[in-house]
C-alpha cells in the first residue's frame, strides 16, 4: 500500500500535538517543518524517540532555501548552513531534505552553474547518506517549472539528487502535469500533495494561505496522482497544506480530514488505472434513490412556529410517535418530522446550534448497510455513523437505517427497505384520513449553515463518502453582509432527481449589541421544494393561509429592464410575490415563505428547461424582504 | 465647502438604516446603489421624500452597466433600458447617472463608435435633464484608463456627457494621476474616493471586497485629491466602498468612520495646496512628549499576578490611590498603575474583554485641551474624549488630562502640566522612599488587540487624529493560528523617542471546547521596555525573581546557521533567553515576561543602531514558550 504522511505545518497545535494527531489519524510519517522544530523544546534525539513511539517515521526535513547564489561566497556558507542541517537530520534519523528553487535575486540562472551547486551539495549530502530533493517553486526566480527542476537533476545525474514534485506549484501555474511521466519514479525524491480553489491572485499569497487537502478545491488532482503512480514512484504521498483556517482549528479533526483526503485521492486515481497495485480503495458508493423525509428540529419553542408554516404550504398532520415529542406531516409523497423535544441528544442538533434546524435528510437507498462499510473506509468514526440511544429506530436493528453525520447539526439517513415499516409502526397514524393537496413533487435543494472553519471538512465528507460533485460557489452581498454558497450535486443514483444541497458559510460568532447580524436574520437554511406549477401552486397556497415576505415593487420594475417577460406573466409574480431568473438553459420561478426563527425557511421552485442555478441573484431581495417581515 | 457624499454600497443595513446613519454622520448627500434600491420597499417617491427630510441630496445613481455594444440591436434595447432609469431618476430628483465602461466582450473597441453610442445616450439624457458621468472600469474590455475614458468625453463633446473619476480604479493600476490636471473641472461629473491596502491579486477581486476608506489603506490620495481639487471640480467628494466587513459592521459607526475620511483626507490636501479654497482643516496636531504612565486593567483576579510580574521585571510599589482600587508602581521614569477594581466602569475595558488590558497610554503634552479641539474637528464623539464620573481626574478641570479613546479597551490620555500635580494629589504615597534599579529607560512600543470588524476604523482614528504613519503589516503564523499584526509609529514630537503601537488582530469569536485557540492563548497584547544594555539587565532580573519561558534550545542551534554571532553573545542570549533579530540597519534583543492571564505579557528590549522591526520573525518561538509555560 502507498505510505501516507504529511507537514506538520498543516496542523495548528505544538509539535507534540500535531505529532498524536498525526499517528492518531492514521498516518504512516510526516515532513518536519522547519519552525515547528525551532520553536520546539524537543531535542531531536527526543523527537526521533516520539516519533519512533508513536510508529511515525520522519520523511522529510525541509524546508532547506536559497541554496544557489552568484555570490559564490554566499554558496560557500550555505554549504555551511546544510552541513549543520545535516547534523540535525542524523539525529533526527531523517535520510531526505527539500531543496526549493531560490526566489532571490541573486538566484544563479545559468543552468551549469546551478547544476553544479546542486552536485556540490549532493556529494555531501551523499557522504552523510542523506538524499536531496529538489523542488521548483512556482515563483522561482530561474526554476520555476516541474520540467525545468528535472532537467537540472538529469543534468546533475548524482545519486544523492532527486526532484520533489508539490501539486500546487504545478497545477497552480497551469502547467500540464502529464509529462510527469517522463520522469524516472526513482528519480521522485519525494511527492507533496495539494489542492486549493481556483482564486485569481498573486500565486505565492495563495499558496501560503489557501492551499487545502485533495477533495477540497478545484485542482484535477485524481489526473496528477495518475501520473506520478505511472512512475512507478514508491514514496509517500504526503500532504503539505498552507492554510490560514486550519492554522486554528481542531488538530486533530484537521488530522483525521487530511488522512481522509488521501483515501479520497487513492480512490479517485484508482477509477482510472484499473488494475493498478497499492492503492486503497473504499466499497463503492451504493445507489441512492431520492429524498423521502426530512427531519427538523423545533424544540419546544419553535414547533408552533414550525406547524403553521408546514401547514400554510400545504403539509398536513399524519401521527405523532408512540415514543417522543415527534409529529409526522405529509404532502404527497413528502414526509417532514416536526421534532419538538427539548433533550438535544435527540433532536441532534449539538447544544447552542440556534433551533429550528434541519436534522435529519432521508434517503432511500436499497442497501443502507453497504453505505455503512463505505463511510467506515473513508474513516468517518462509528459515533457518527449511528447515533445510539434516543433515537427508537437506530436501536432496532431492523430500523434498516444508518445515519451518517454530515454537519453539526445534520445528518443524511440512508433509509433501506425495511425502514418504512419501522417507522410506521414507531408512529400512532392520525384516526382521519387526510386529504392533501399535491401541490409539491419533490426535494429541488437543502441549503445548510455551516461555520467558516468547519467548511472544508464538510465538503469533503460530501465530496468523499457521498461523491457528491460541487458547483461553483458564489458569494452573495445582502444588506446584512455577504453569503459564500457553494452547491454540490448528487447524482447518477437511479431513477430520482439530483439533490443539490447547497453550504452557506455563516460568521462563527454568536450576536451581541455590537453585531446585530453575527446570527445571520433573514435567513440561511432553507428546504426547497419543487413543483409543477408555480402559479397555480401559489394560488393554492392563498386559500391555505400562506403568508410571503413582501417583494418590493421596484424588483418587478428592474425585472422588466432585463427579461422580456410576458406582461401577464409578470404581473401574476407580482400577485404572488414570485421571484424570477433564468439562463441560457432555462428558466427559474421561486416563492418564500417566512422563516422560523431567524434562520429557516421553505421555498417552492419551479424549473423550466435546464436552468443551473438556485436563484442566487434574487437572494439580496429575498433577504430584504426577509427583514422587513421581522424575520 | 467640498461637499461629501457616500455609496449606500459602502455601508450594512437596510436602505432606511442606511440612510439614517449617513445623515447622522454629516454627509452632505449619498450615491443610490441601484441594487440597494430594488431590494427596498420605499417608492421612488418615497425614498426621495426620505432624502428630503432627512436634508440629504440624492447625487448619483448607480451603476449603469453594459451600455455600449457591437450589436446595434443590443445597444438599442440598453437606451430603452437607460429610459427606464430615467424615468426612475425622475422621480427620485437624481440628476446624474454612472455609466461604466463594459468588460464583455461585445464591449466596442473602435473609438469613434464609441463616442457615438455616449453620444446617443447623451441625447436622451439631455432632453431628460440628466447628466451621464462616464467612468472606466480598471477592468473594462476596451476602455479601462481615465485618460481613455476622458478622450471619449472629450471627443463626443457634448454637454450632458462628462467623466467620473474612482480613485480605485486608477490607483489599482498604477496608473499616474496628474493626468486628471489635464481634464477642465467643469467636465468632471463626479468623484468617487476610495482607499485599498497592497495586495497582489486580481483588481476585480480586490475592488470588489477590499477597498477602504480614505486613510485605511496605502494609495496616495492626498496627491490624488490635490489633483482632482486642481482642476476646479466643485462636486462632491465621494465615496463607494466594497468592503466585506463594512457589509456586516455596524451601521453608524461605519458612516461616521467614513466621514472622518473624509475630512482626514481634505486635511491631506490642504497641507500639499497652502491657501486652498474650500477644504476642511481641523486644528493642528499638537506636539507631544513620550509616554509618562501606563494603566493596566486587571481586576481583583489579576492584580496579584500583575503586581509579581511588575516587581519581577524591577517595579516597585509606590502609593495607592486615595478613593480607588488603583495602585502606583514606579521604576525609574517610568510609571505603570495596577487598577484592581471590579466596576468595569472605572477600569474602563467593556464588559467582555478579557483582563488584563492595558487600558491607558499616558502621554505627556503641553496643551491637552488643543488636543481635545483636534479630536472634535476629527469627529470623535465628546463621550470619547473623556470618560466621565469614576476617574476622579478627569471630573476635575484641575486634572489637566484630555483622554482619547483608541480601542474598545484602551485610550490615549494626553496629561497636560497640571496633571502631574493632580496625579501626586490623589495618591497616599508609600511611606518607605523606593531604592529602584533603573534598568528600563522607555516605552519601545505597545500591542493591543483588535478585533477584525475594529481594525480598519482603530487605523484610521489613529492615523487622522494623532497623525500616525503606518508601516508595512506582516502575517506571523505560529502554533495557535496566524497574527495579522500592523504597526504605527508617532513621530515629529518634541525630543522624545518615537511611540510605536502595534495593532494585532484576533478573531472574534469566544472560546469554545473546539475552538481551543479562539481566544490566542500565547499573548497578543504587551508592553516593550527598553534598556540600555540587554545582558546587564537581564542579569539583574534574575536578582529580582524574574520568570521567563524557556525559549527552545533549537532556536540557538539554528541561529548559528542564519546570523554570524560573537560565541560569547550566543552564550549570554541562551543562558537568560534572549532572542536575536537583525537587519541591514542594526539589531534587536528581546526578551519576555509569562503572561498574565491569557494575553498581556511585557517585553524588555534593546536596539542597536536603526533596526526597523519588532523581532516579528521570533513571534512563533515567543508564542511556542509561552505556551509550554501554560500561559
């Protein structure tokens, strides 16, 4: 199997932290870098001892800059500066150091003369029996490609010289990675993985603050891995992440991510070299077949708030269980479960998580156990894959149903085949039969909250277990500040429409007089639910006690500068309070209602045609109308 | 006078808050943000009506975007778009209108085509008594300088068609703007000011969530304004500010910085153009003469470690005050008051912010009332000038004492010559004269914490009332996440050595059980003294009990490697914990106190020769230390 490490500079925490995180999480090694170890109280003999304890091994030393110069002088002392270097790595028992491309200007830029700077430094570093990596970096004065770092390697041809590869410096550069397989795999002195989100700014500023693990941007990194396994290179992939988030987080949640993001990878580069040895490959994601219910958590104090609303888009009270403060709603084929409890070990949601929120996204899926083996694969813990106690159905192993933690507060339950009828026996059925409109077909999209510093882990957790595929994300500036949205697709499972379900990052802090909009009002989570006919739905909807946030009159007055819209069409959505978009593909109609709390609300869509979005350039007016509504 | 106008853009709330606070500010009139207007419930009229009462004029209406197009049956359908708007201005009394330059690529790129298409839409505005002020995107396809925007101005040379100006998109492209001397004020439609700290990124992005108020960032406008005000444009002075903090920050405190810019910067102007008409100036900046005390707030639970640290370091007891909570300590010239009160009223911080705190910078000057007359002309509100009721000095006329407030938790008192006499007055001095060493010699340079949403308007109040010049920022990262620290120097004043304040930037969200580091354990606020001779002093604080955190034996061992130091000096810094900095202009020691609380620390350093840093690369072996010390 393909070793795993990792930079301890990825991780926040003292180096003694890091170091459990790291074997914690499963990794086989890590890079040191460099100030972890000065800042450190560890000697190295007492690192190489923590190490070997914790069953890590030291992969790499680095980094080791400006070793060319023209100031030969100069050369001369940084000779100096590795030997030194050297010394430390034998204490550490460390047999490999990076050497990055000099960004200086006195950087040497006559290839010769740099390749045998580089051959000076491999003949010592030979003699010591330590390896030299050289790596360009993507703003490298003179090297500054992949290609050009393994020219002056070949060119050296010193046993003790090899190259580094790091995706980002390639990948950020646009450079095709595919001549990597041009490259000898022993020749690959090591290999630093990567990823980040596509951001127009100054390469280095990027690379030191956003970088992310494989899974959490948008660099083709499955193509990239491809290629450096076709070396035959037999080194560790190993994670080298620059992140101003994860500086701060949890260390060992960050920890278990980044492990996660190389199983992720392997899988990826394991789909397209079938056949091919030493990479790890999870059960394969089982086939899923739509949203069938959906839980909310009200407590006590929002279920009133939370019934009106349901019953005022057309849901109608179906039973209560037989057991907790649960009520079934129906519409359709729609299931929602109002969870009125105060014990928030039932309605899931982590304490302080503001109420009414989304628990719970149902899913049927015919083998709920394969879906189990595969999270257990990609490391999500047993904890989260069933919550045990309170909730009847997780008890009862016939409840068919494994619950997968997607954020703090919401799971995704996939729902097997006998799980309807544990569920219908776990509720008292309503003595009437109800008579319900159908006014709403399906789940269009579920927008959740989510705190900047759980964003990546969460669209990792949906990229990897659930392979969901993400959208471009937008950011949204309303008159309480600005919403980063990013949406991701599930698709290809069945018969049933893609869910879309859409993170909306919200500030982490809680209100005060100071930052009245820190809990974002007007709203974040929302359900959207589609439907056929959105005027004749709205329509309904009136004689049901629907009540809209107002649309201001001057949005259908701008709507007009910009659609050539039918004047009948426009003035039936400025009746109801309709909002509109649409692309080259098609169109979009949606209807609000008011939120629950600050924070919830439905929406009722309509798509015609192959409209992409989710209305996003509406939002700002949403919002407004929104706030005016007291939401 | 020059009157001022802002963005709705540039400010958080609804439409009506909005406007609510740039009236309160002082502003003369505001730019309607069209999609600040379309999200509004206000009519037209009614939102006109609102301007009215509220003695604000409606200056622009904006943006106008994409008119220009090589499809002529676009650029038709953008008139009858552009009469919409009219019709609109009409009724809002707006008589100008933005029209940017297009970024697509149906953009036209022939000159003459150009103007043509102005000039057709000069036409229409003209009959309607609107005047189009034409501006260049600095990321327009075809047009994107001002001095192209001007030729096409000048070329269509008609009378409803003149330019606009936007400081950011000249300045973001380095573009020189003595050019706009050459452009008749008469034919300058408006002015749009905005400021922008360096970053290397792309300008779209940069415009879009980063500008700032003039006096927050590093462009020159104060040459900018001087040009502009040359050419004789009698418009308003504007600004539109797209700021992603702005967008979340409170509403009033946002305008009332915005204004301040404002007068900040004619205050800039007017010192480059001696005898200018039509500019506002404030009182001049008085002189003043180095720091004289400090007071640290810490409350009954921390006065006993700050009273140990302070004796550790060479302060002695002196007195205590007659009425409070309030102790003297003295060491040399230098003054620092232990307040162990529990009213947060007298101990000044707001509820909420951690103790300790360095609540007070005294400074001695010759004239704190012409001081307090700066700082109203500057628009910082009375309440800010002088904390009324607890401090017994400052409800007495006698006390000599102007307080200003810079942060949420700390001011700067400037102490007349009666202060001292008011000050001796109010304190039982100890019995027992103080022997003292007289080790530190001055106050080097202060830190304070501050919150993200803070910065920005901390920079500016500090830059335009006490006229500090910024330094370049820097990013420390460390082991507990990454400081965004920004450093201001004081100078010009008298003989006293130049007052440094360091602002550093913590997130603002409290601790949490996953969030270990959200509050920076580590420090982020303290106090550096200097000294003369950093080895005798830190020799004779080991006499007095001086608890310093063990700096990492690691960092000496790689400090051979980066500096070319005497053994014996590399000894000495080892054996009492001295860091080392050094740049072309000289060198820096450094050497820490643990921490009181979480943040507060003190710091005794020495400079030799003109060293121009902090010791900021040494932050994250500090940080490491104190740390392991379990500060």
């Amino acid at each position: 199997m393909i070793r795993t490490s990792i930079a301890t500079v990825s991780l926040s925490g003292t180096l003694e932290q890091k170091l459990t995180a790291i074997a914690a999480a499963g990794f086989d090694g890590f890079e040191i870098f460099e100030p972890d170890f000065i800042g450190s109280a560890l000697t190295p003999a007492a690192l190489a001892s923590r190490a070997a304890d914790l069953g890590l091994s030291i992969d790499l030393y680095q980094p080791f800059r400006d070793l060319d110069s023209t100031d030969e002088a100069q050369y001369a002392r940084n000779l100096v500066r590795a030997e030194h270097k050297f010394d430390l790595m034998e204490q550490l028992g460390c047999d490999t150091i990076l050497v990055c491309s000099s960004p200086l200007p006195s950087a040497v830029r006559d290839d010769d003369r740099l390749a045998a700077q580089l051959h000076g430094l491999a003949e010592r570093a030979h003699r010591r029996g330590i390896r030299v990596a050289y790596e360009a970096l993507a703003w490298g004065a003179h090297v500054n490609t992949y290609r050009h770092a393994w020219n002056i390697v070949a060119a050296v041809d010193h046993p003790a010289l090899g190259t580094c590869l790091d995706s980002f410096h390639i990948l950020s550069r646009g450079d095709d990675p595919a001549g990597i397989r041009d490259i000898p795999g022993e020749k690959i002195f090591f290999l630093q993985l990567a990823d980040a989100p596509a951001m127009a700014m100054d390469v280095l500023q990027w690379s030191r603050h956003y970088r992310k693990f494989p899974g959490q941007g948008t660099f083709d990194l499955a193509a990239f891995g491809a290629h450096v396994h076709a070396t035959g290179y037999a080194g560790p992939w190993s994670l080298e992440i620059f992140n101003d988030v994860f500086r701060q987080s949890s260390t060992g949640r960050t920890a278990a991510d980044a492990h996660r993001s190389l199983r992720h990878l392997q899988e990826q580069v394991a789909t397209r070299m079938p056949g091919s040895a030493g990479l790890f490959v999870p059960p394969a994601r089982p086939d899923i077949d739509g949203v069938v219910s959906l839980r909310i958590a009200a407590g006590p104090d929002r279920a009133a708030q939370l019934r009106t609303m349901l019953g005022s888009i057309g849901f109608g009270y179906a039973g209560r269980h037989r057991e907790h403060e649960l009520e079934l709603w129906r519409h359709g084929e729609l299931t929602v479960a109002v969870d009125a409890t105060s014990d928030t070990a039932w309605t899931a949601p982590a304490a302080g998580t503001p109420l009414p929120v989304l628990s719970q996204i149902g899913i049927r899926s015919a083998d709920p156990d394969a879906w189990e083996a595969r999270a257990l694969a990609l490391e999500v813990p047993a904890h989260e894959v069933e919550l045990p106690g309170a909730v009847s159905e997780s008890a009862d192993p016939a409840a068919d149903v494994v619950r997968l933690r997607v954020t703090e507060a919401t799971s995704i339950d996939l729902r097997g085949p006998a799980s309807r009828a544990a569920w219908r026996e776990a509720f008292e059925p309503q003595s009437q039969p109800l008579a319900l409109p159908s006014l709403l077909t399906g789940v269009d999209h579920v927008a959740l909250a989510v705190r900047p510093d759980d964003w990546d882990g969460i669209m990792l957790r949906l990229r990897s277990v659930f392979g969901m595929q993400p959208n471009e994300g937008v950011d949204i500036p309303d008159s309480v500040g600005q919403l980063r949205s990013q949406s991701l697709t599930m698709t290809g499972t069945g018969s049933a429409s893609p869910l879309r379900i859409s993170l909306n990052m919200v500030p982490g802090c809680p209100a005060g007089p100071e930052h009245p909009t820190a809990i974002r009002r007007g709203g974040v989570s929302h359900v959207a639910f589609t439907c056929a006919d959105i005027f004749a739905t709205a329509a309904e909807l009136v004689t049901l006690g629907h009540r809209r946030p107002a649309i201001s009159a001057n949005y259908y007055d701008d709507l007009v500068t910009r659609f050539d819209l039918d004047p009948q069409i426009l003035w039936q959505m400025r009746e109801f309070g309709i909002l509109y978009d649409a692309d080259g593909g098609g169109e979009y109609f949606q209807l609000f209602t008011e939120t629950v709390g600050a924070d919830l609300f439905f929406e009722i869509v309509q798509r015609v045609g192959d409209y992409r979005g989710q209305g996003e350039l509406n939002s700002a007016v949403r919002v407004a109308a929104h706030l005016r509504a007291g939401c």
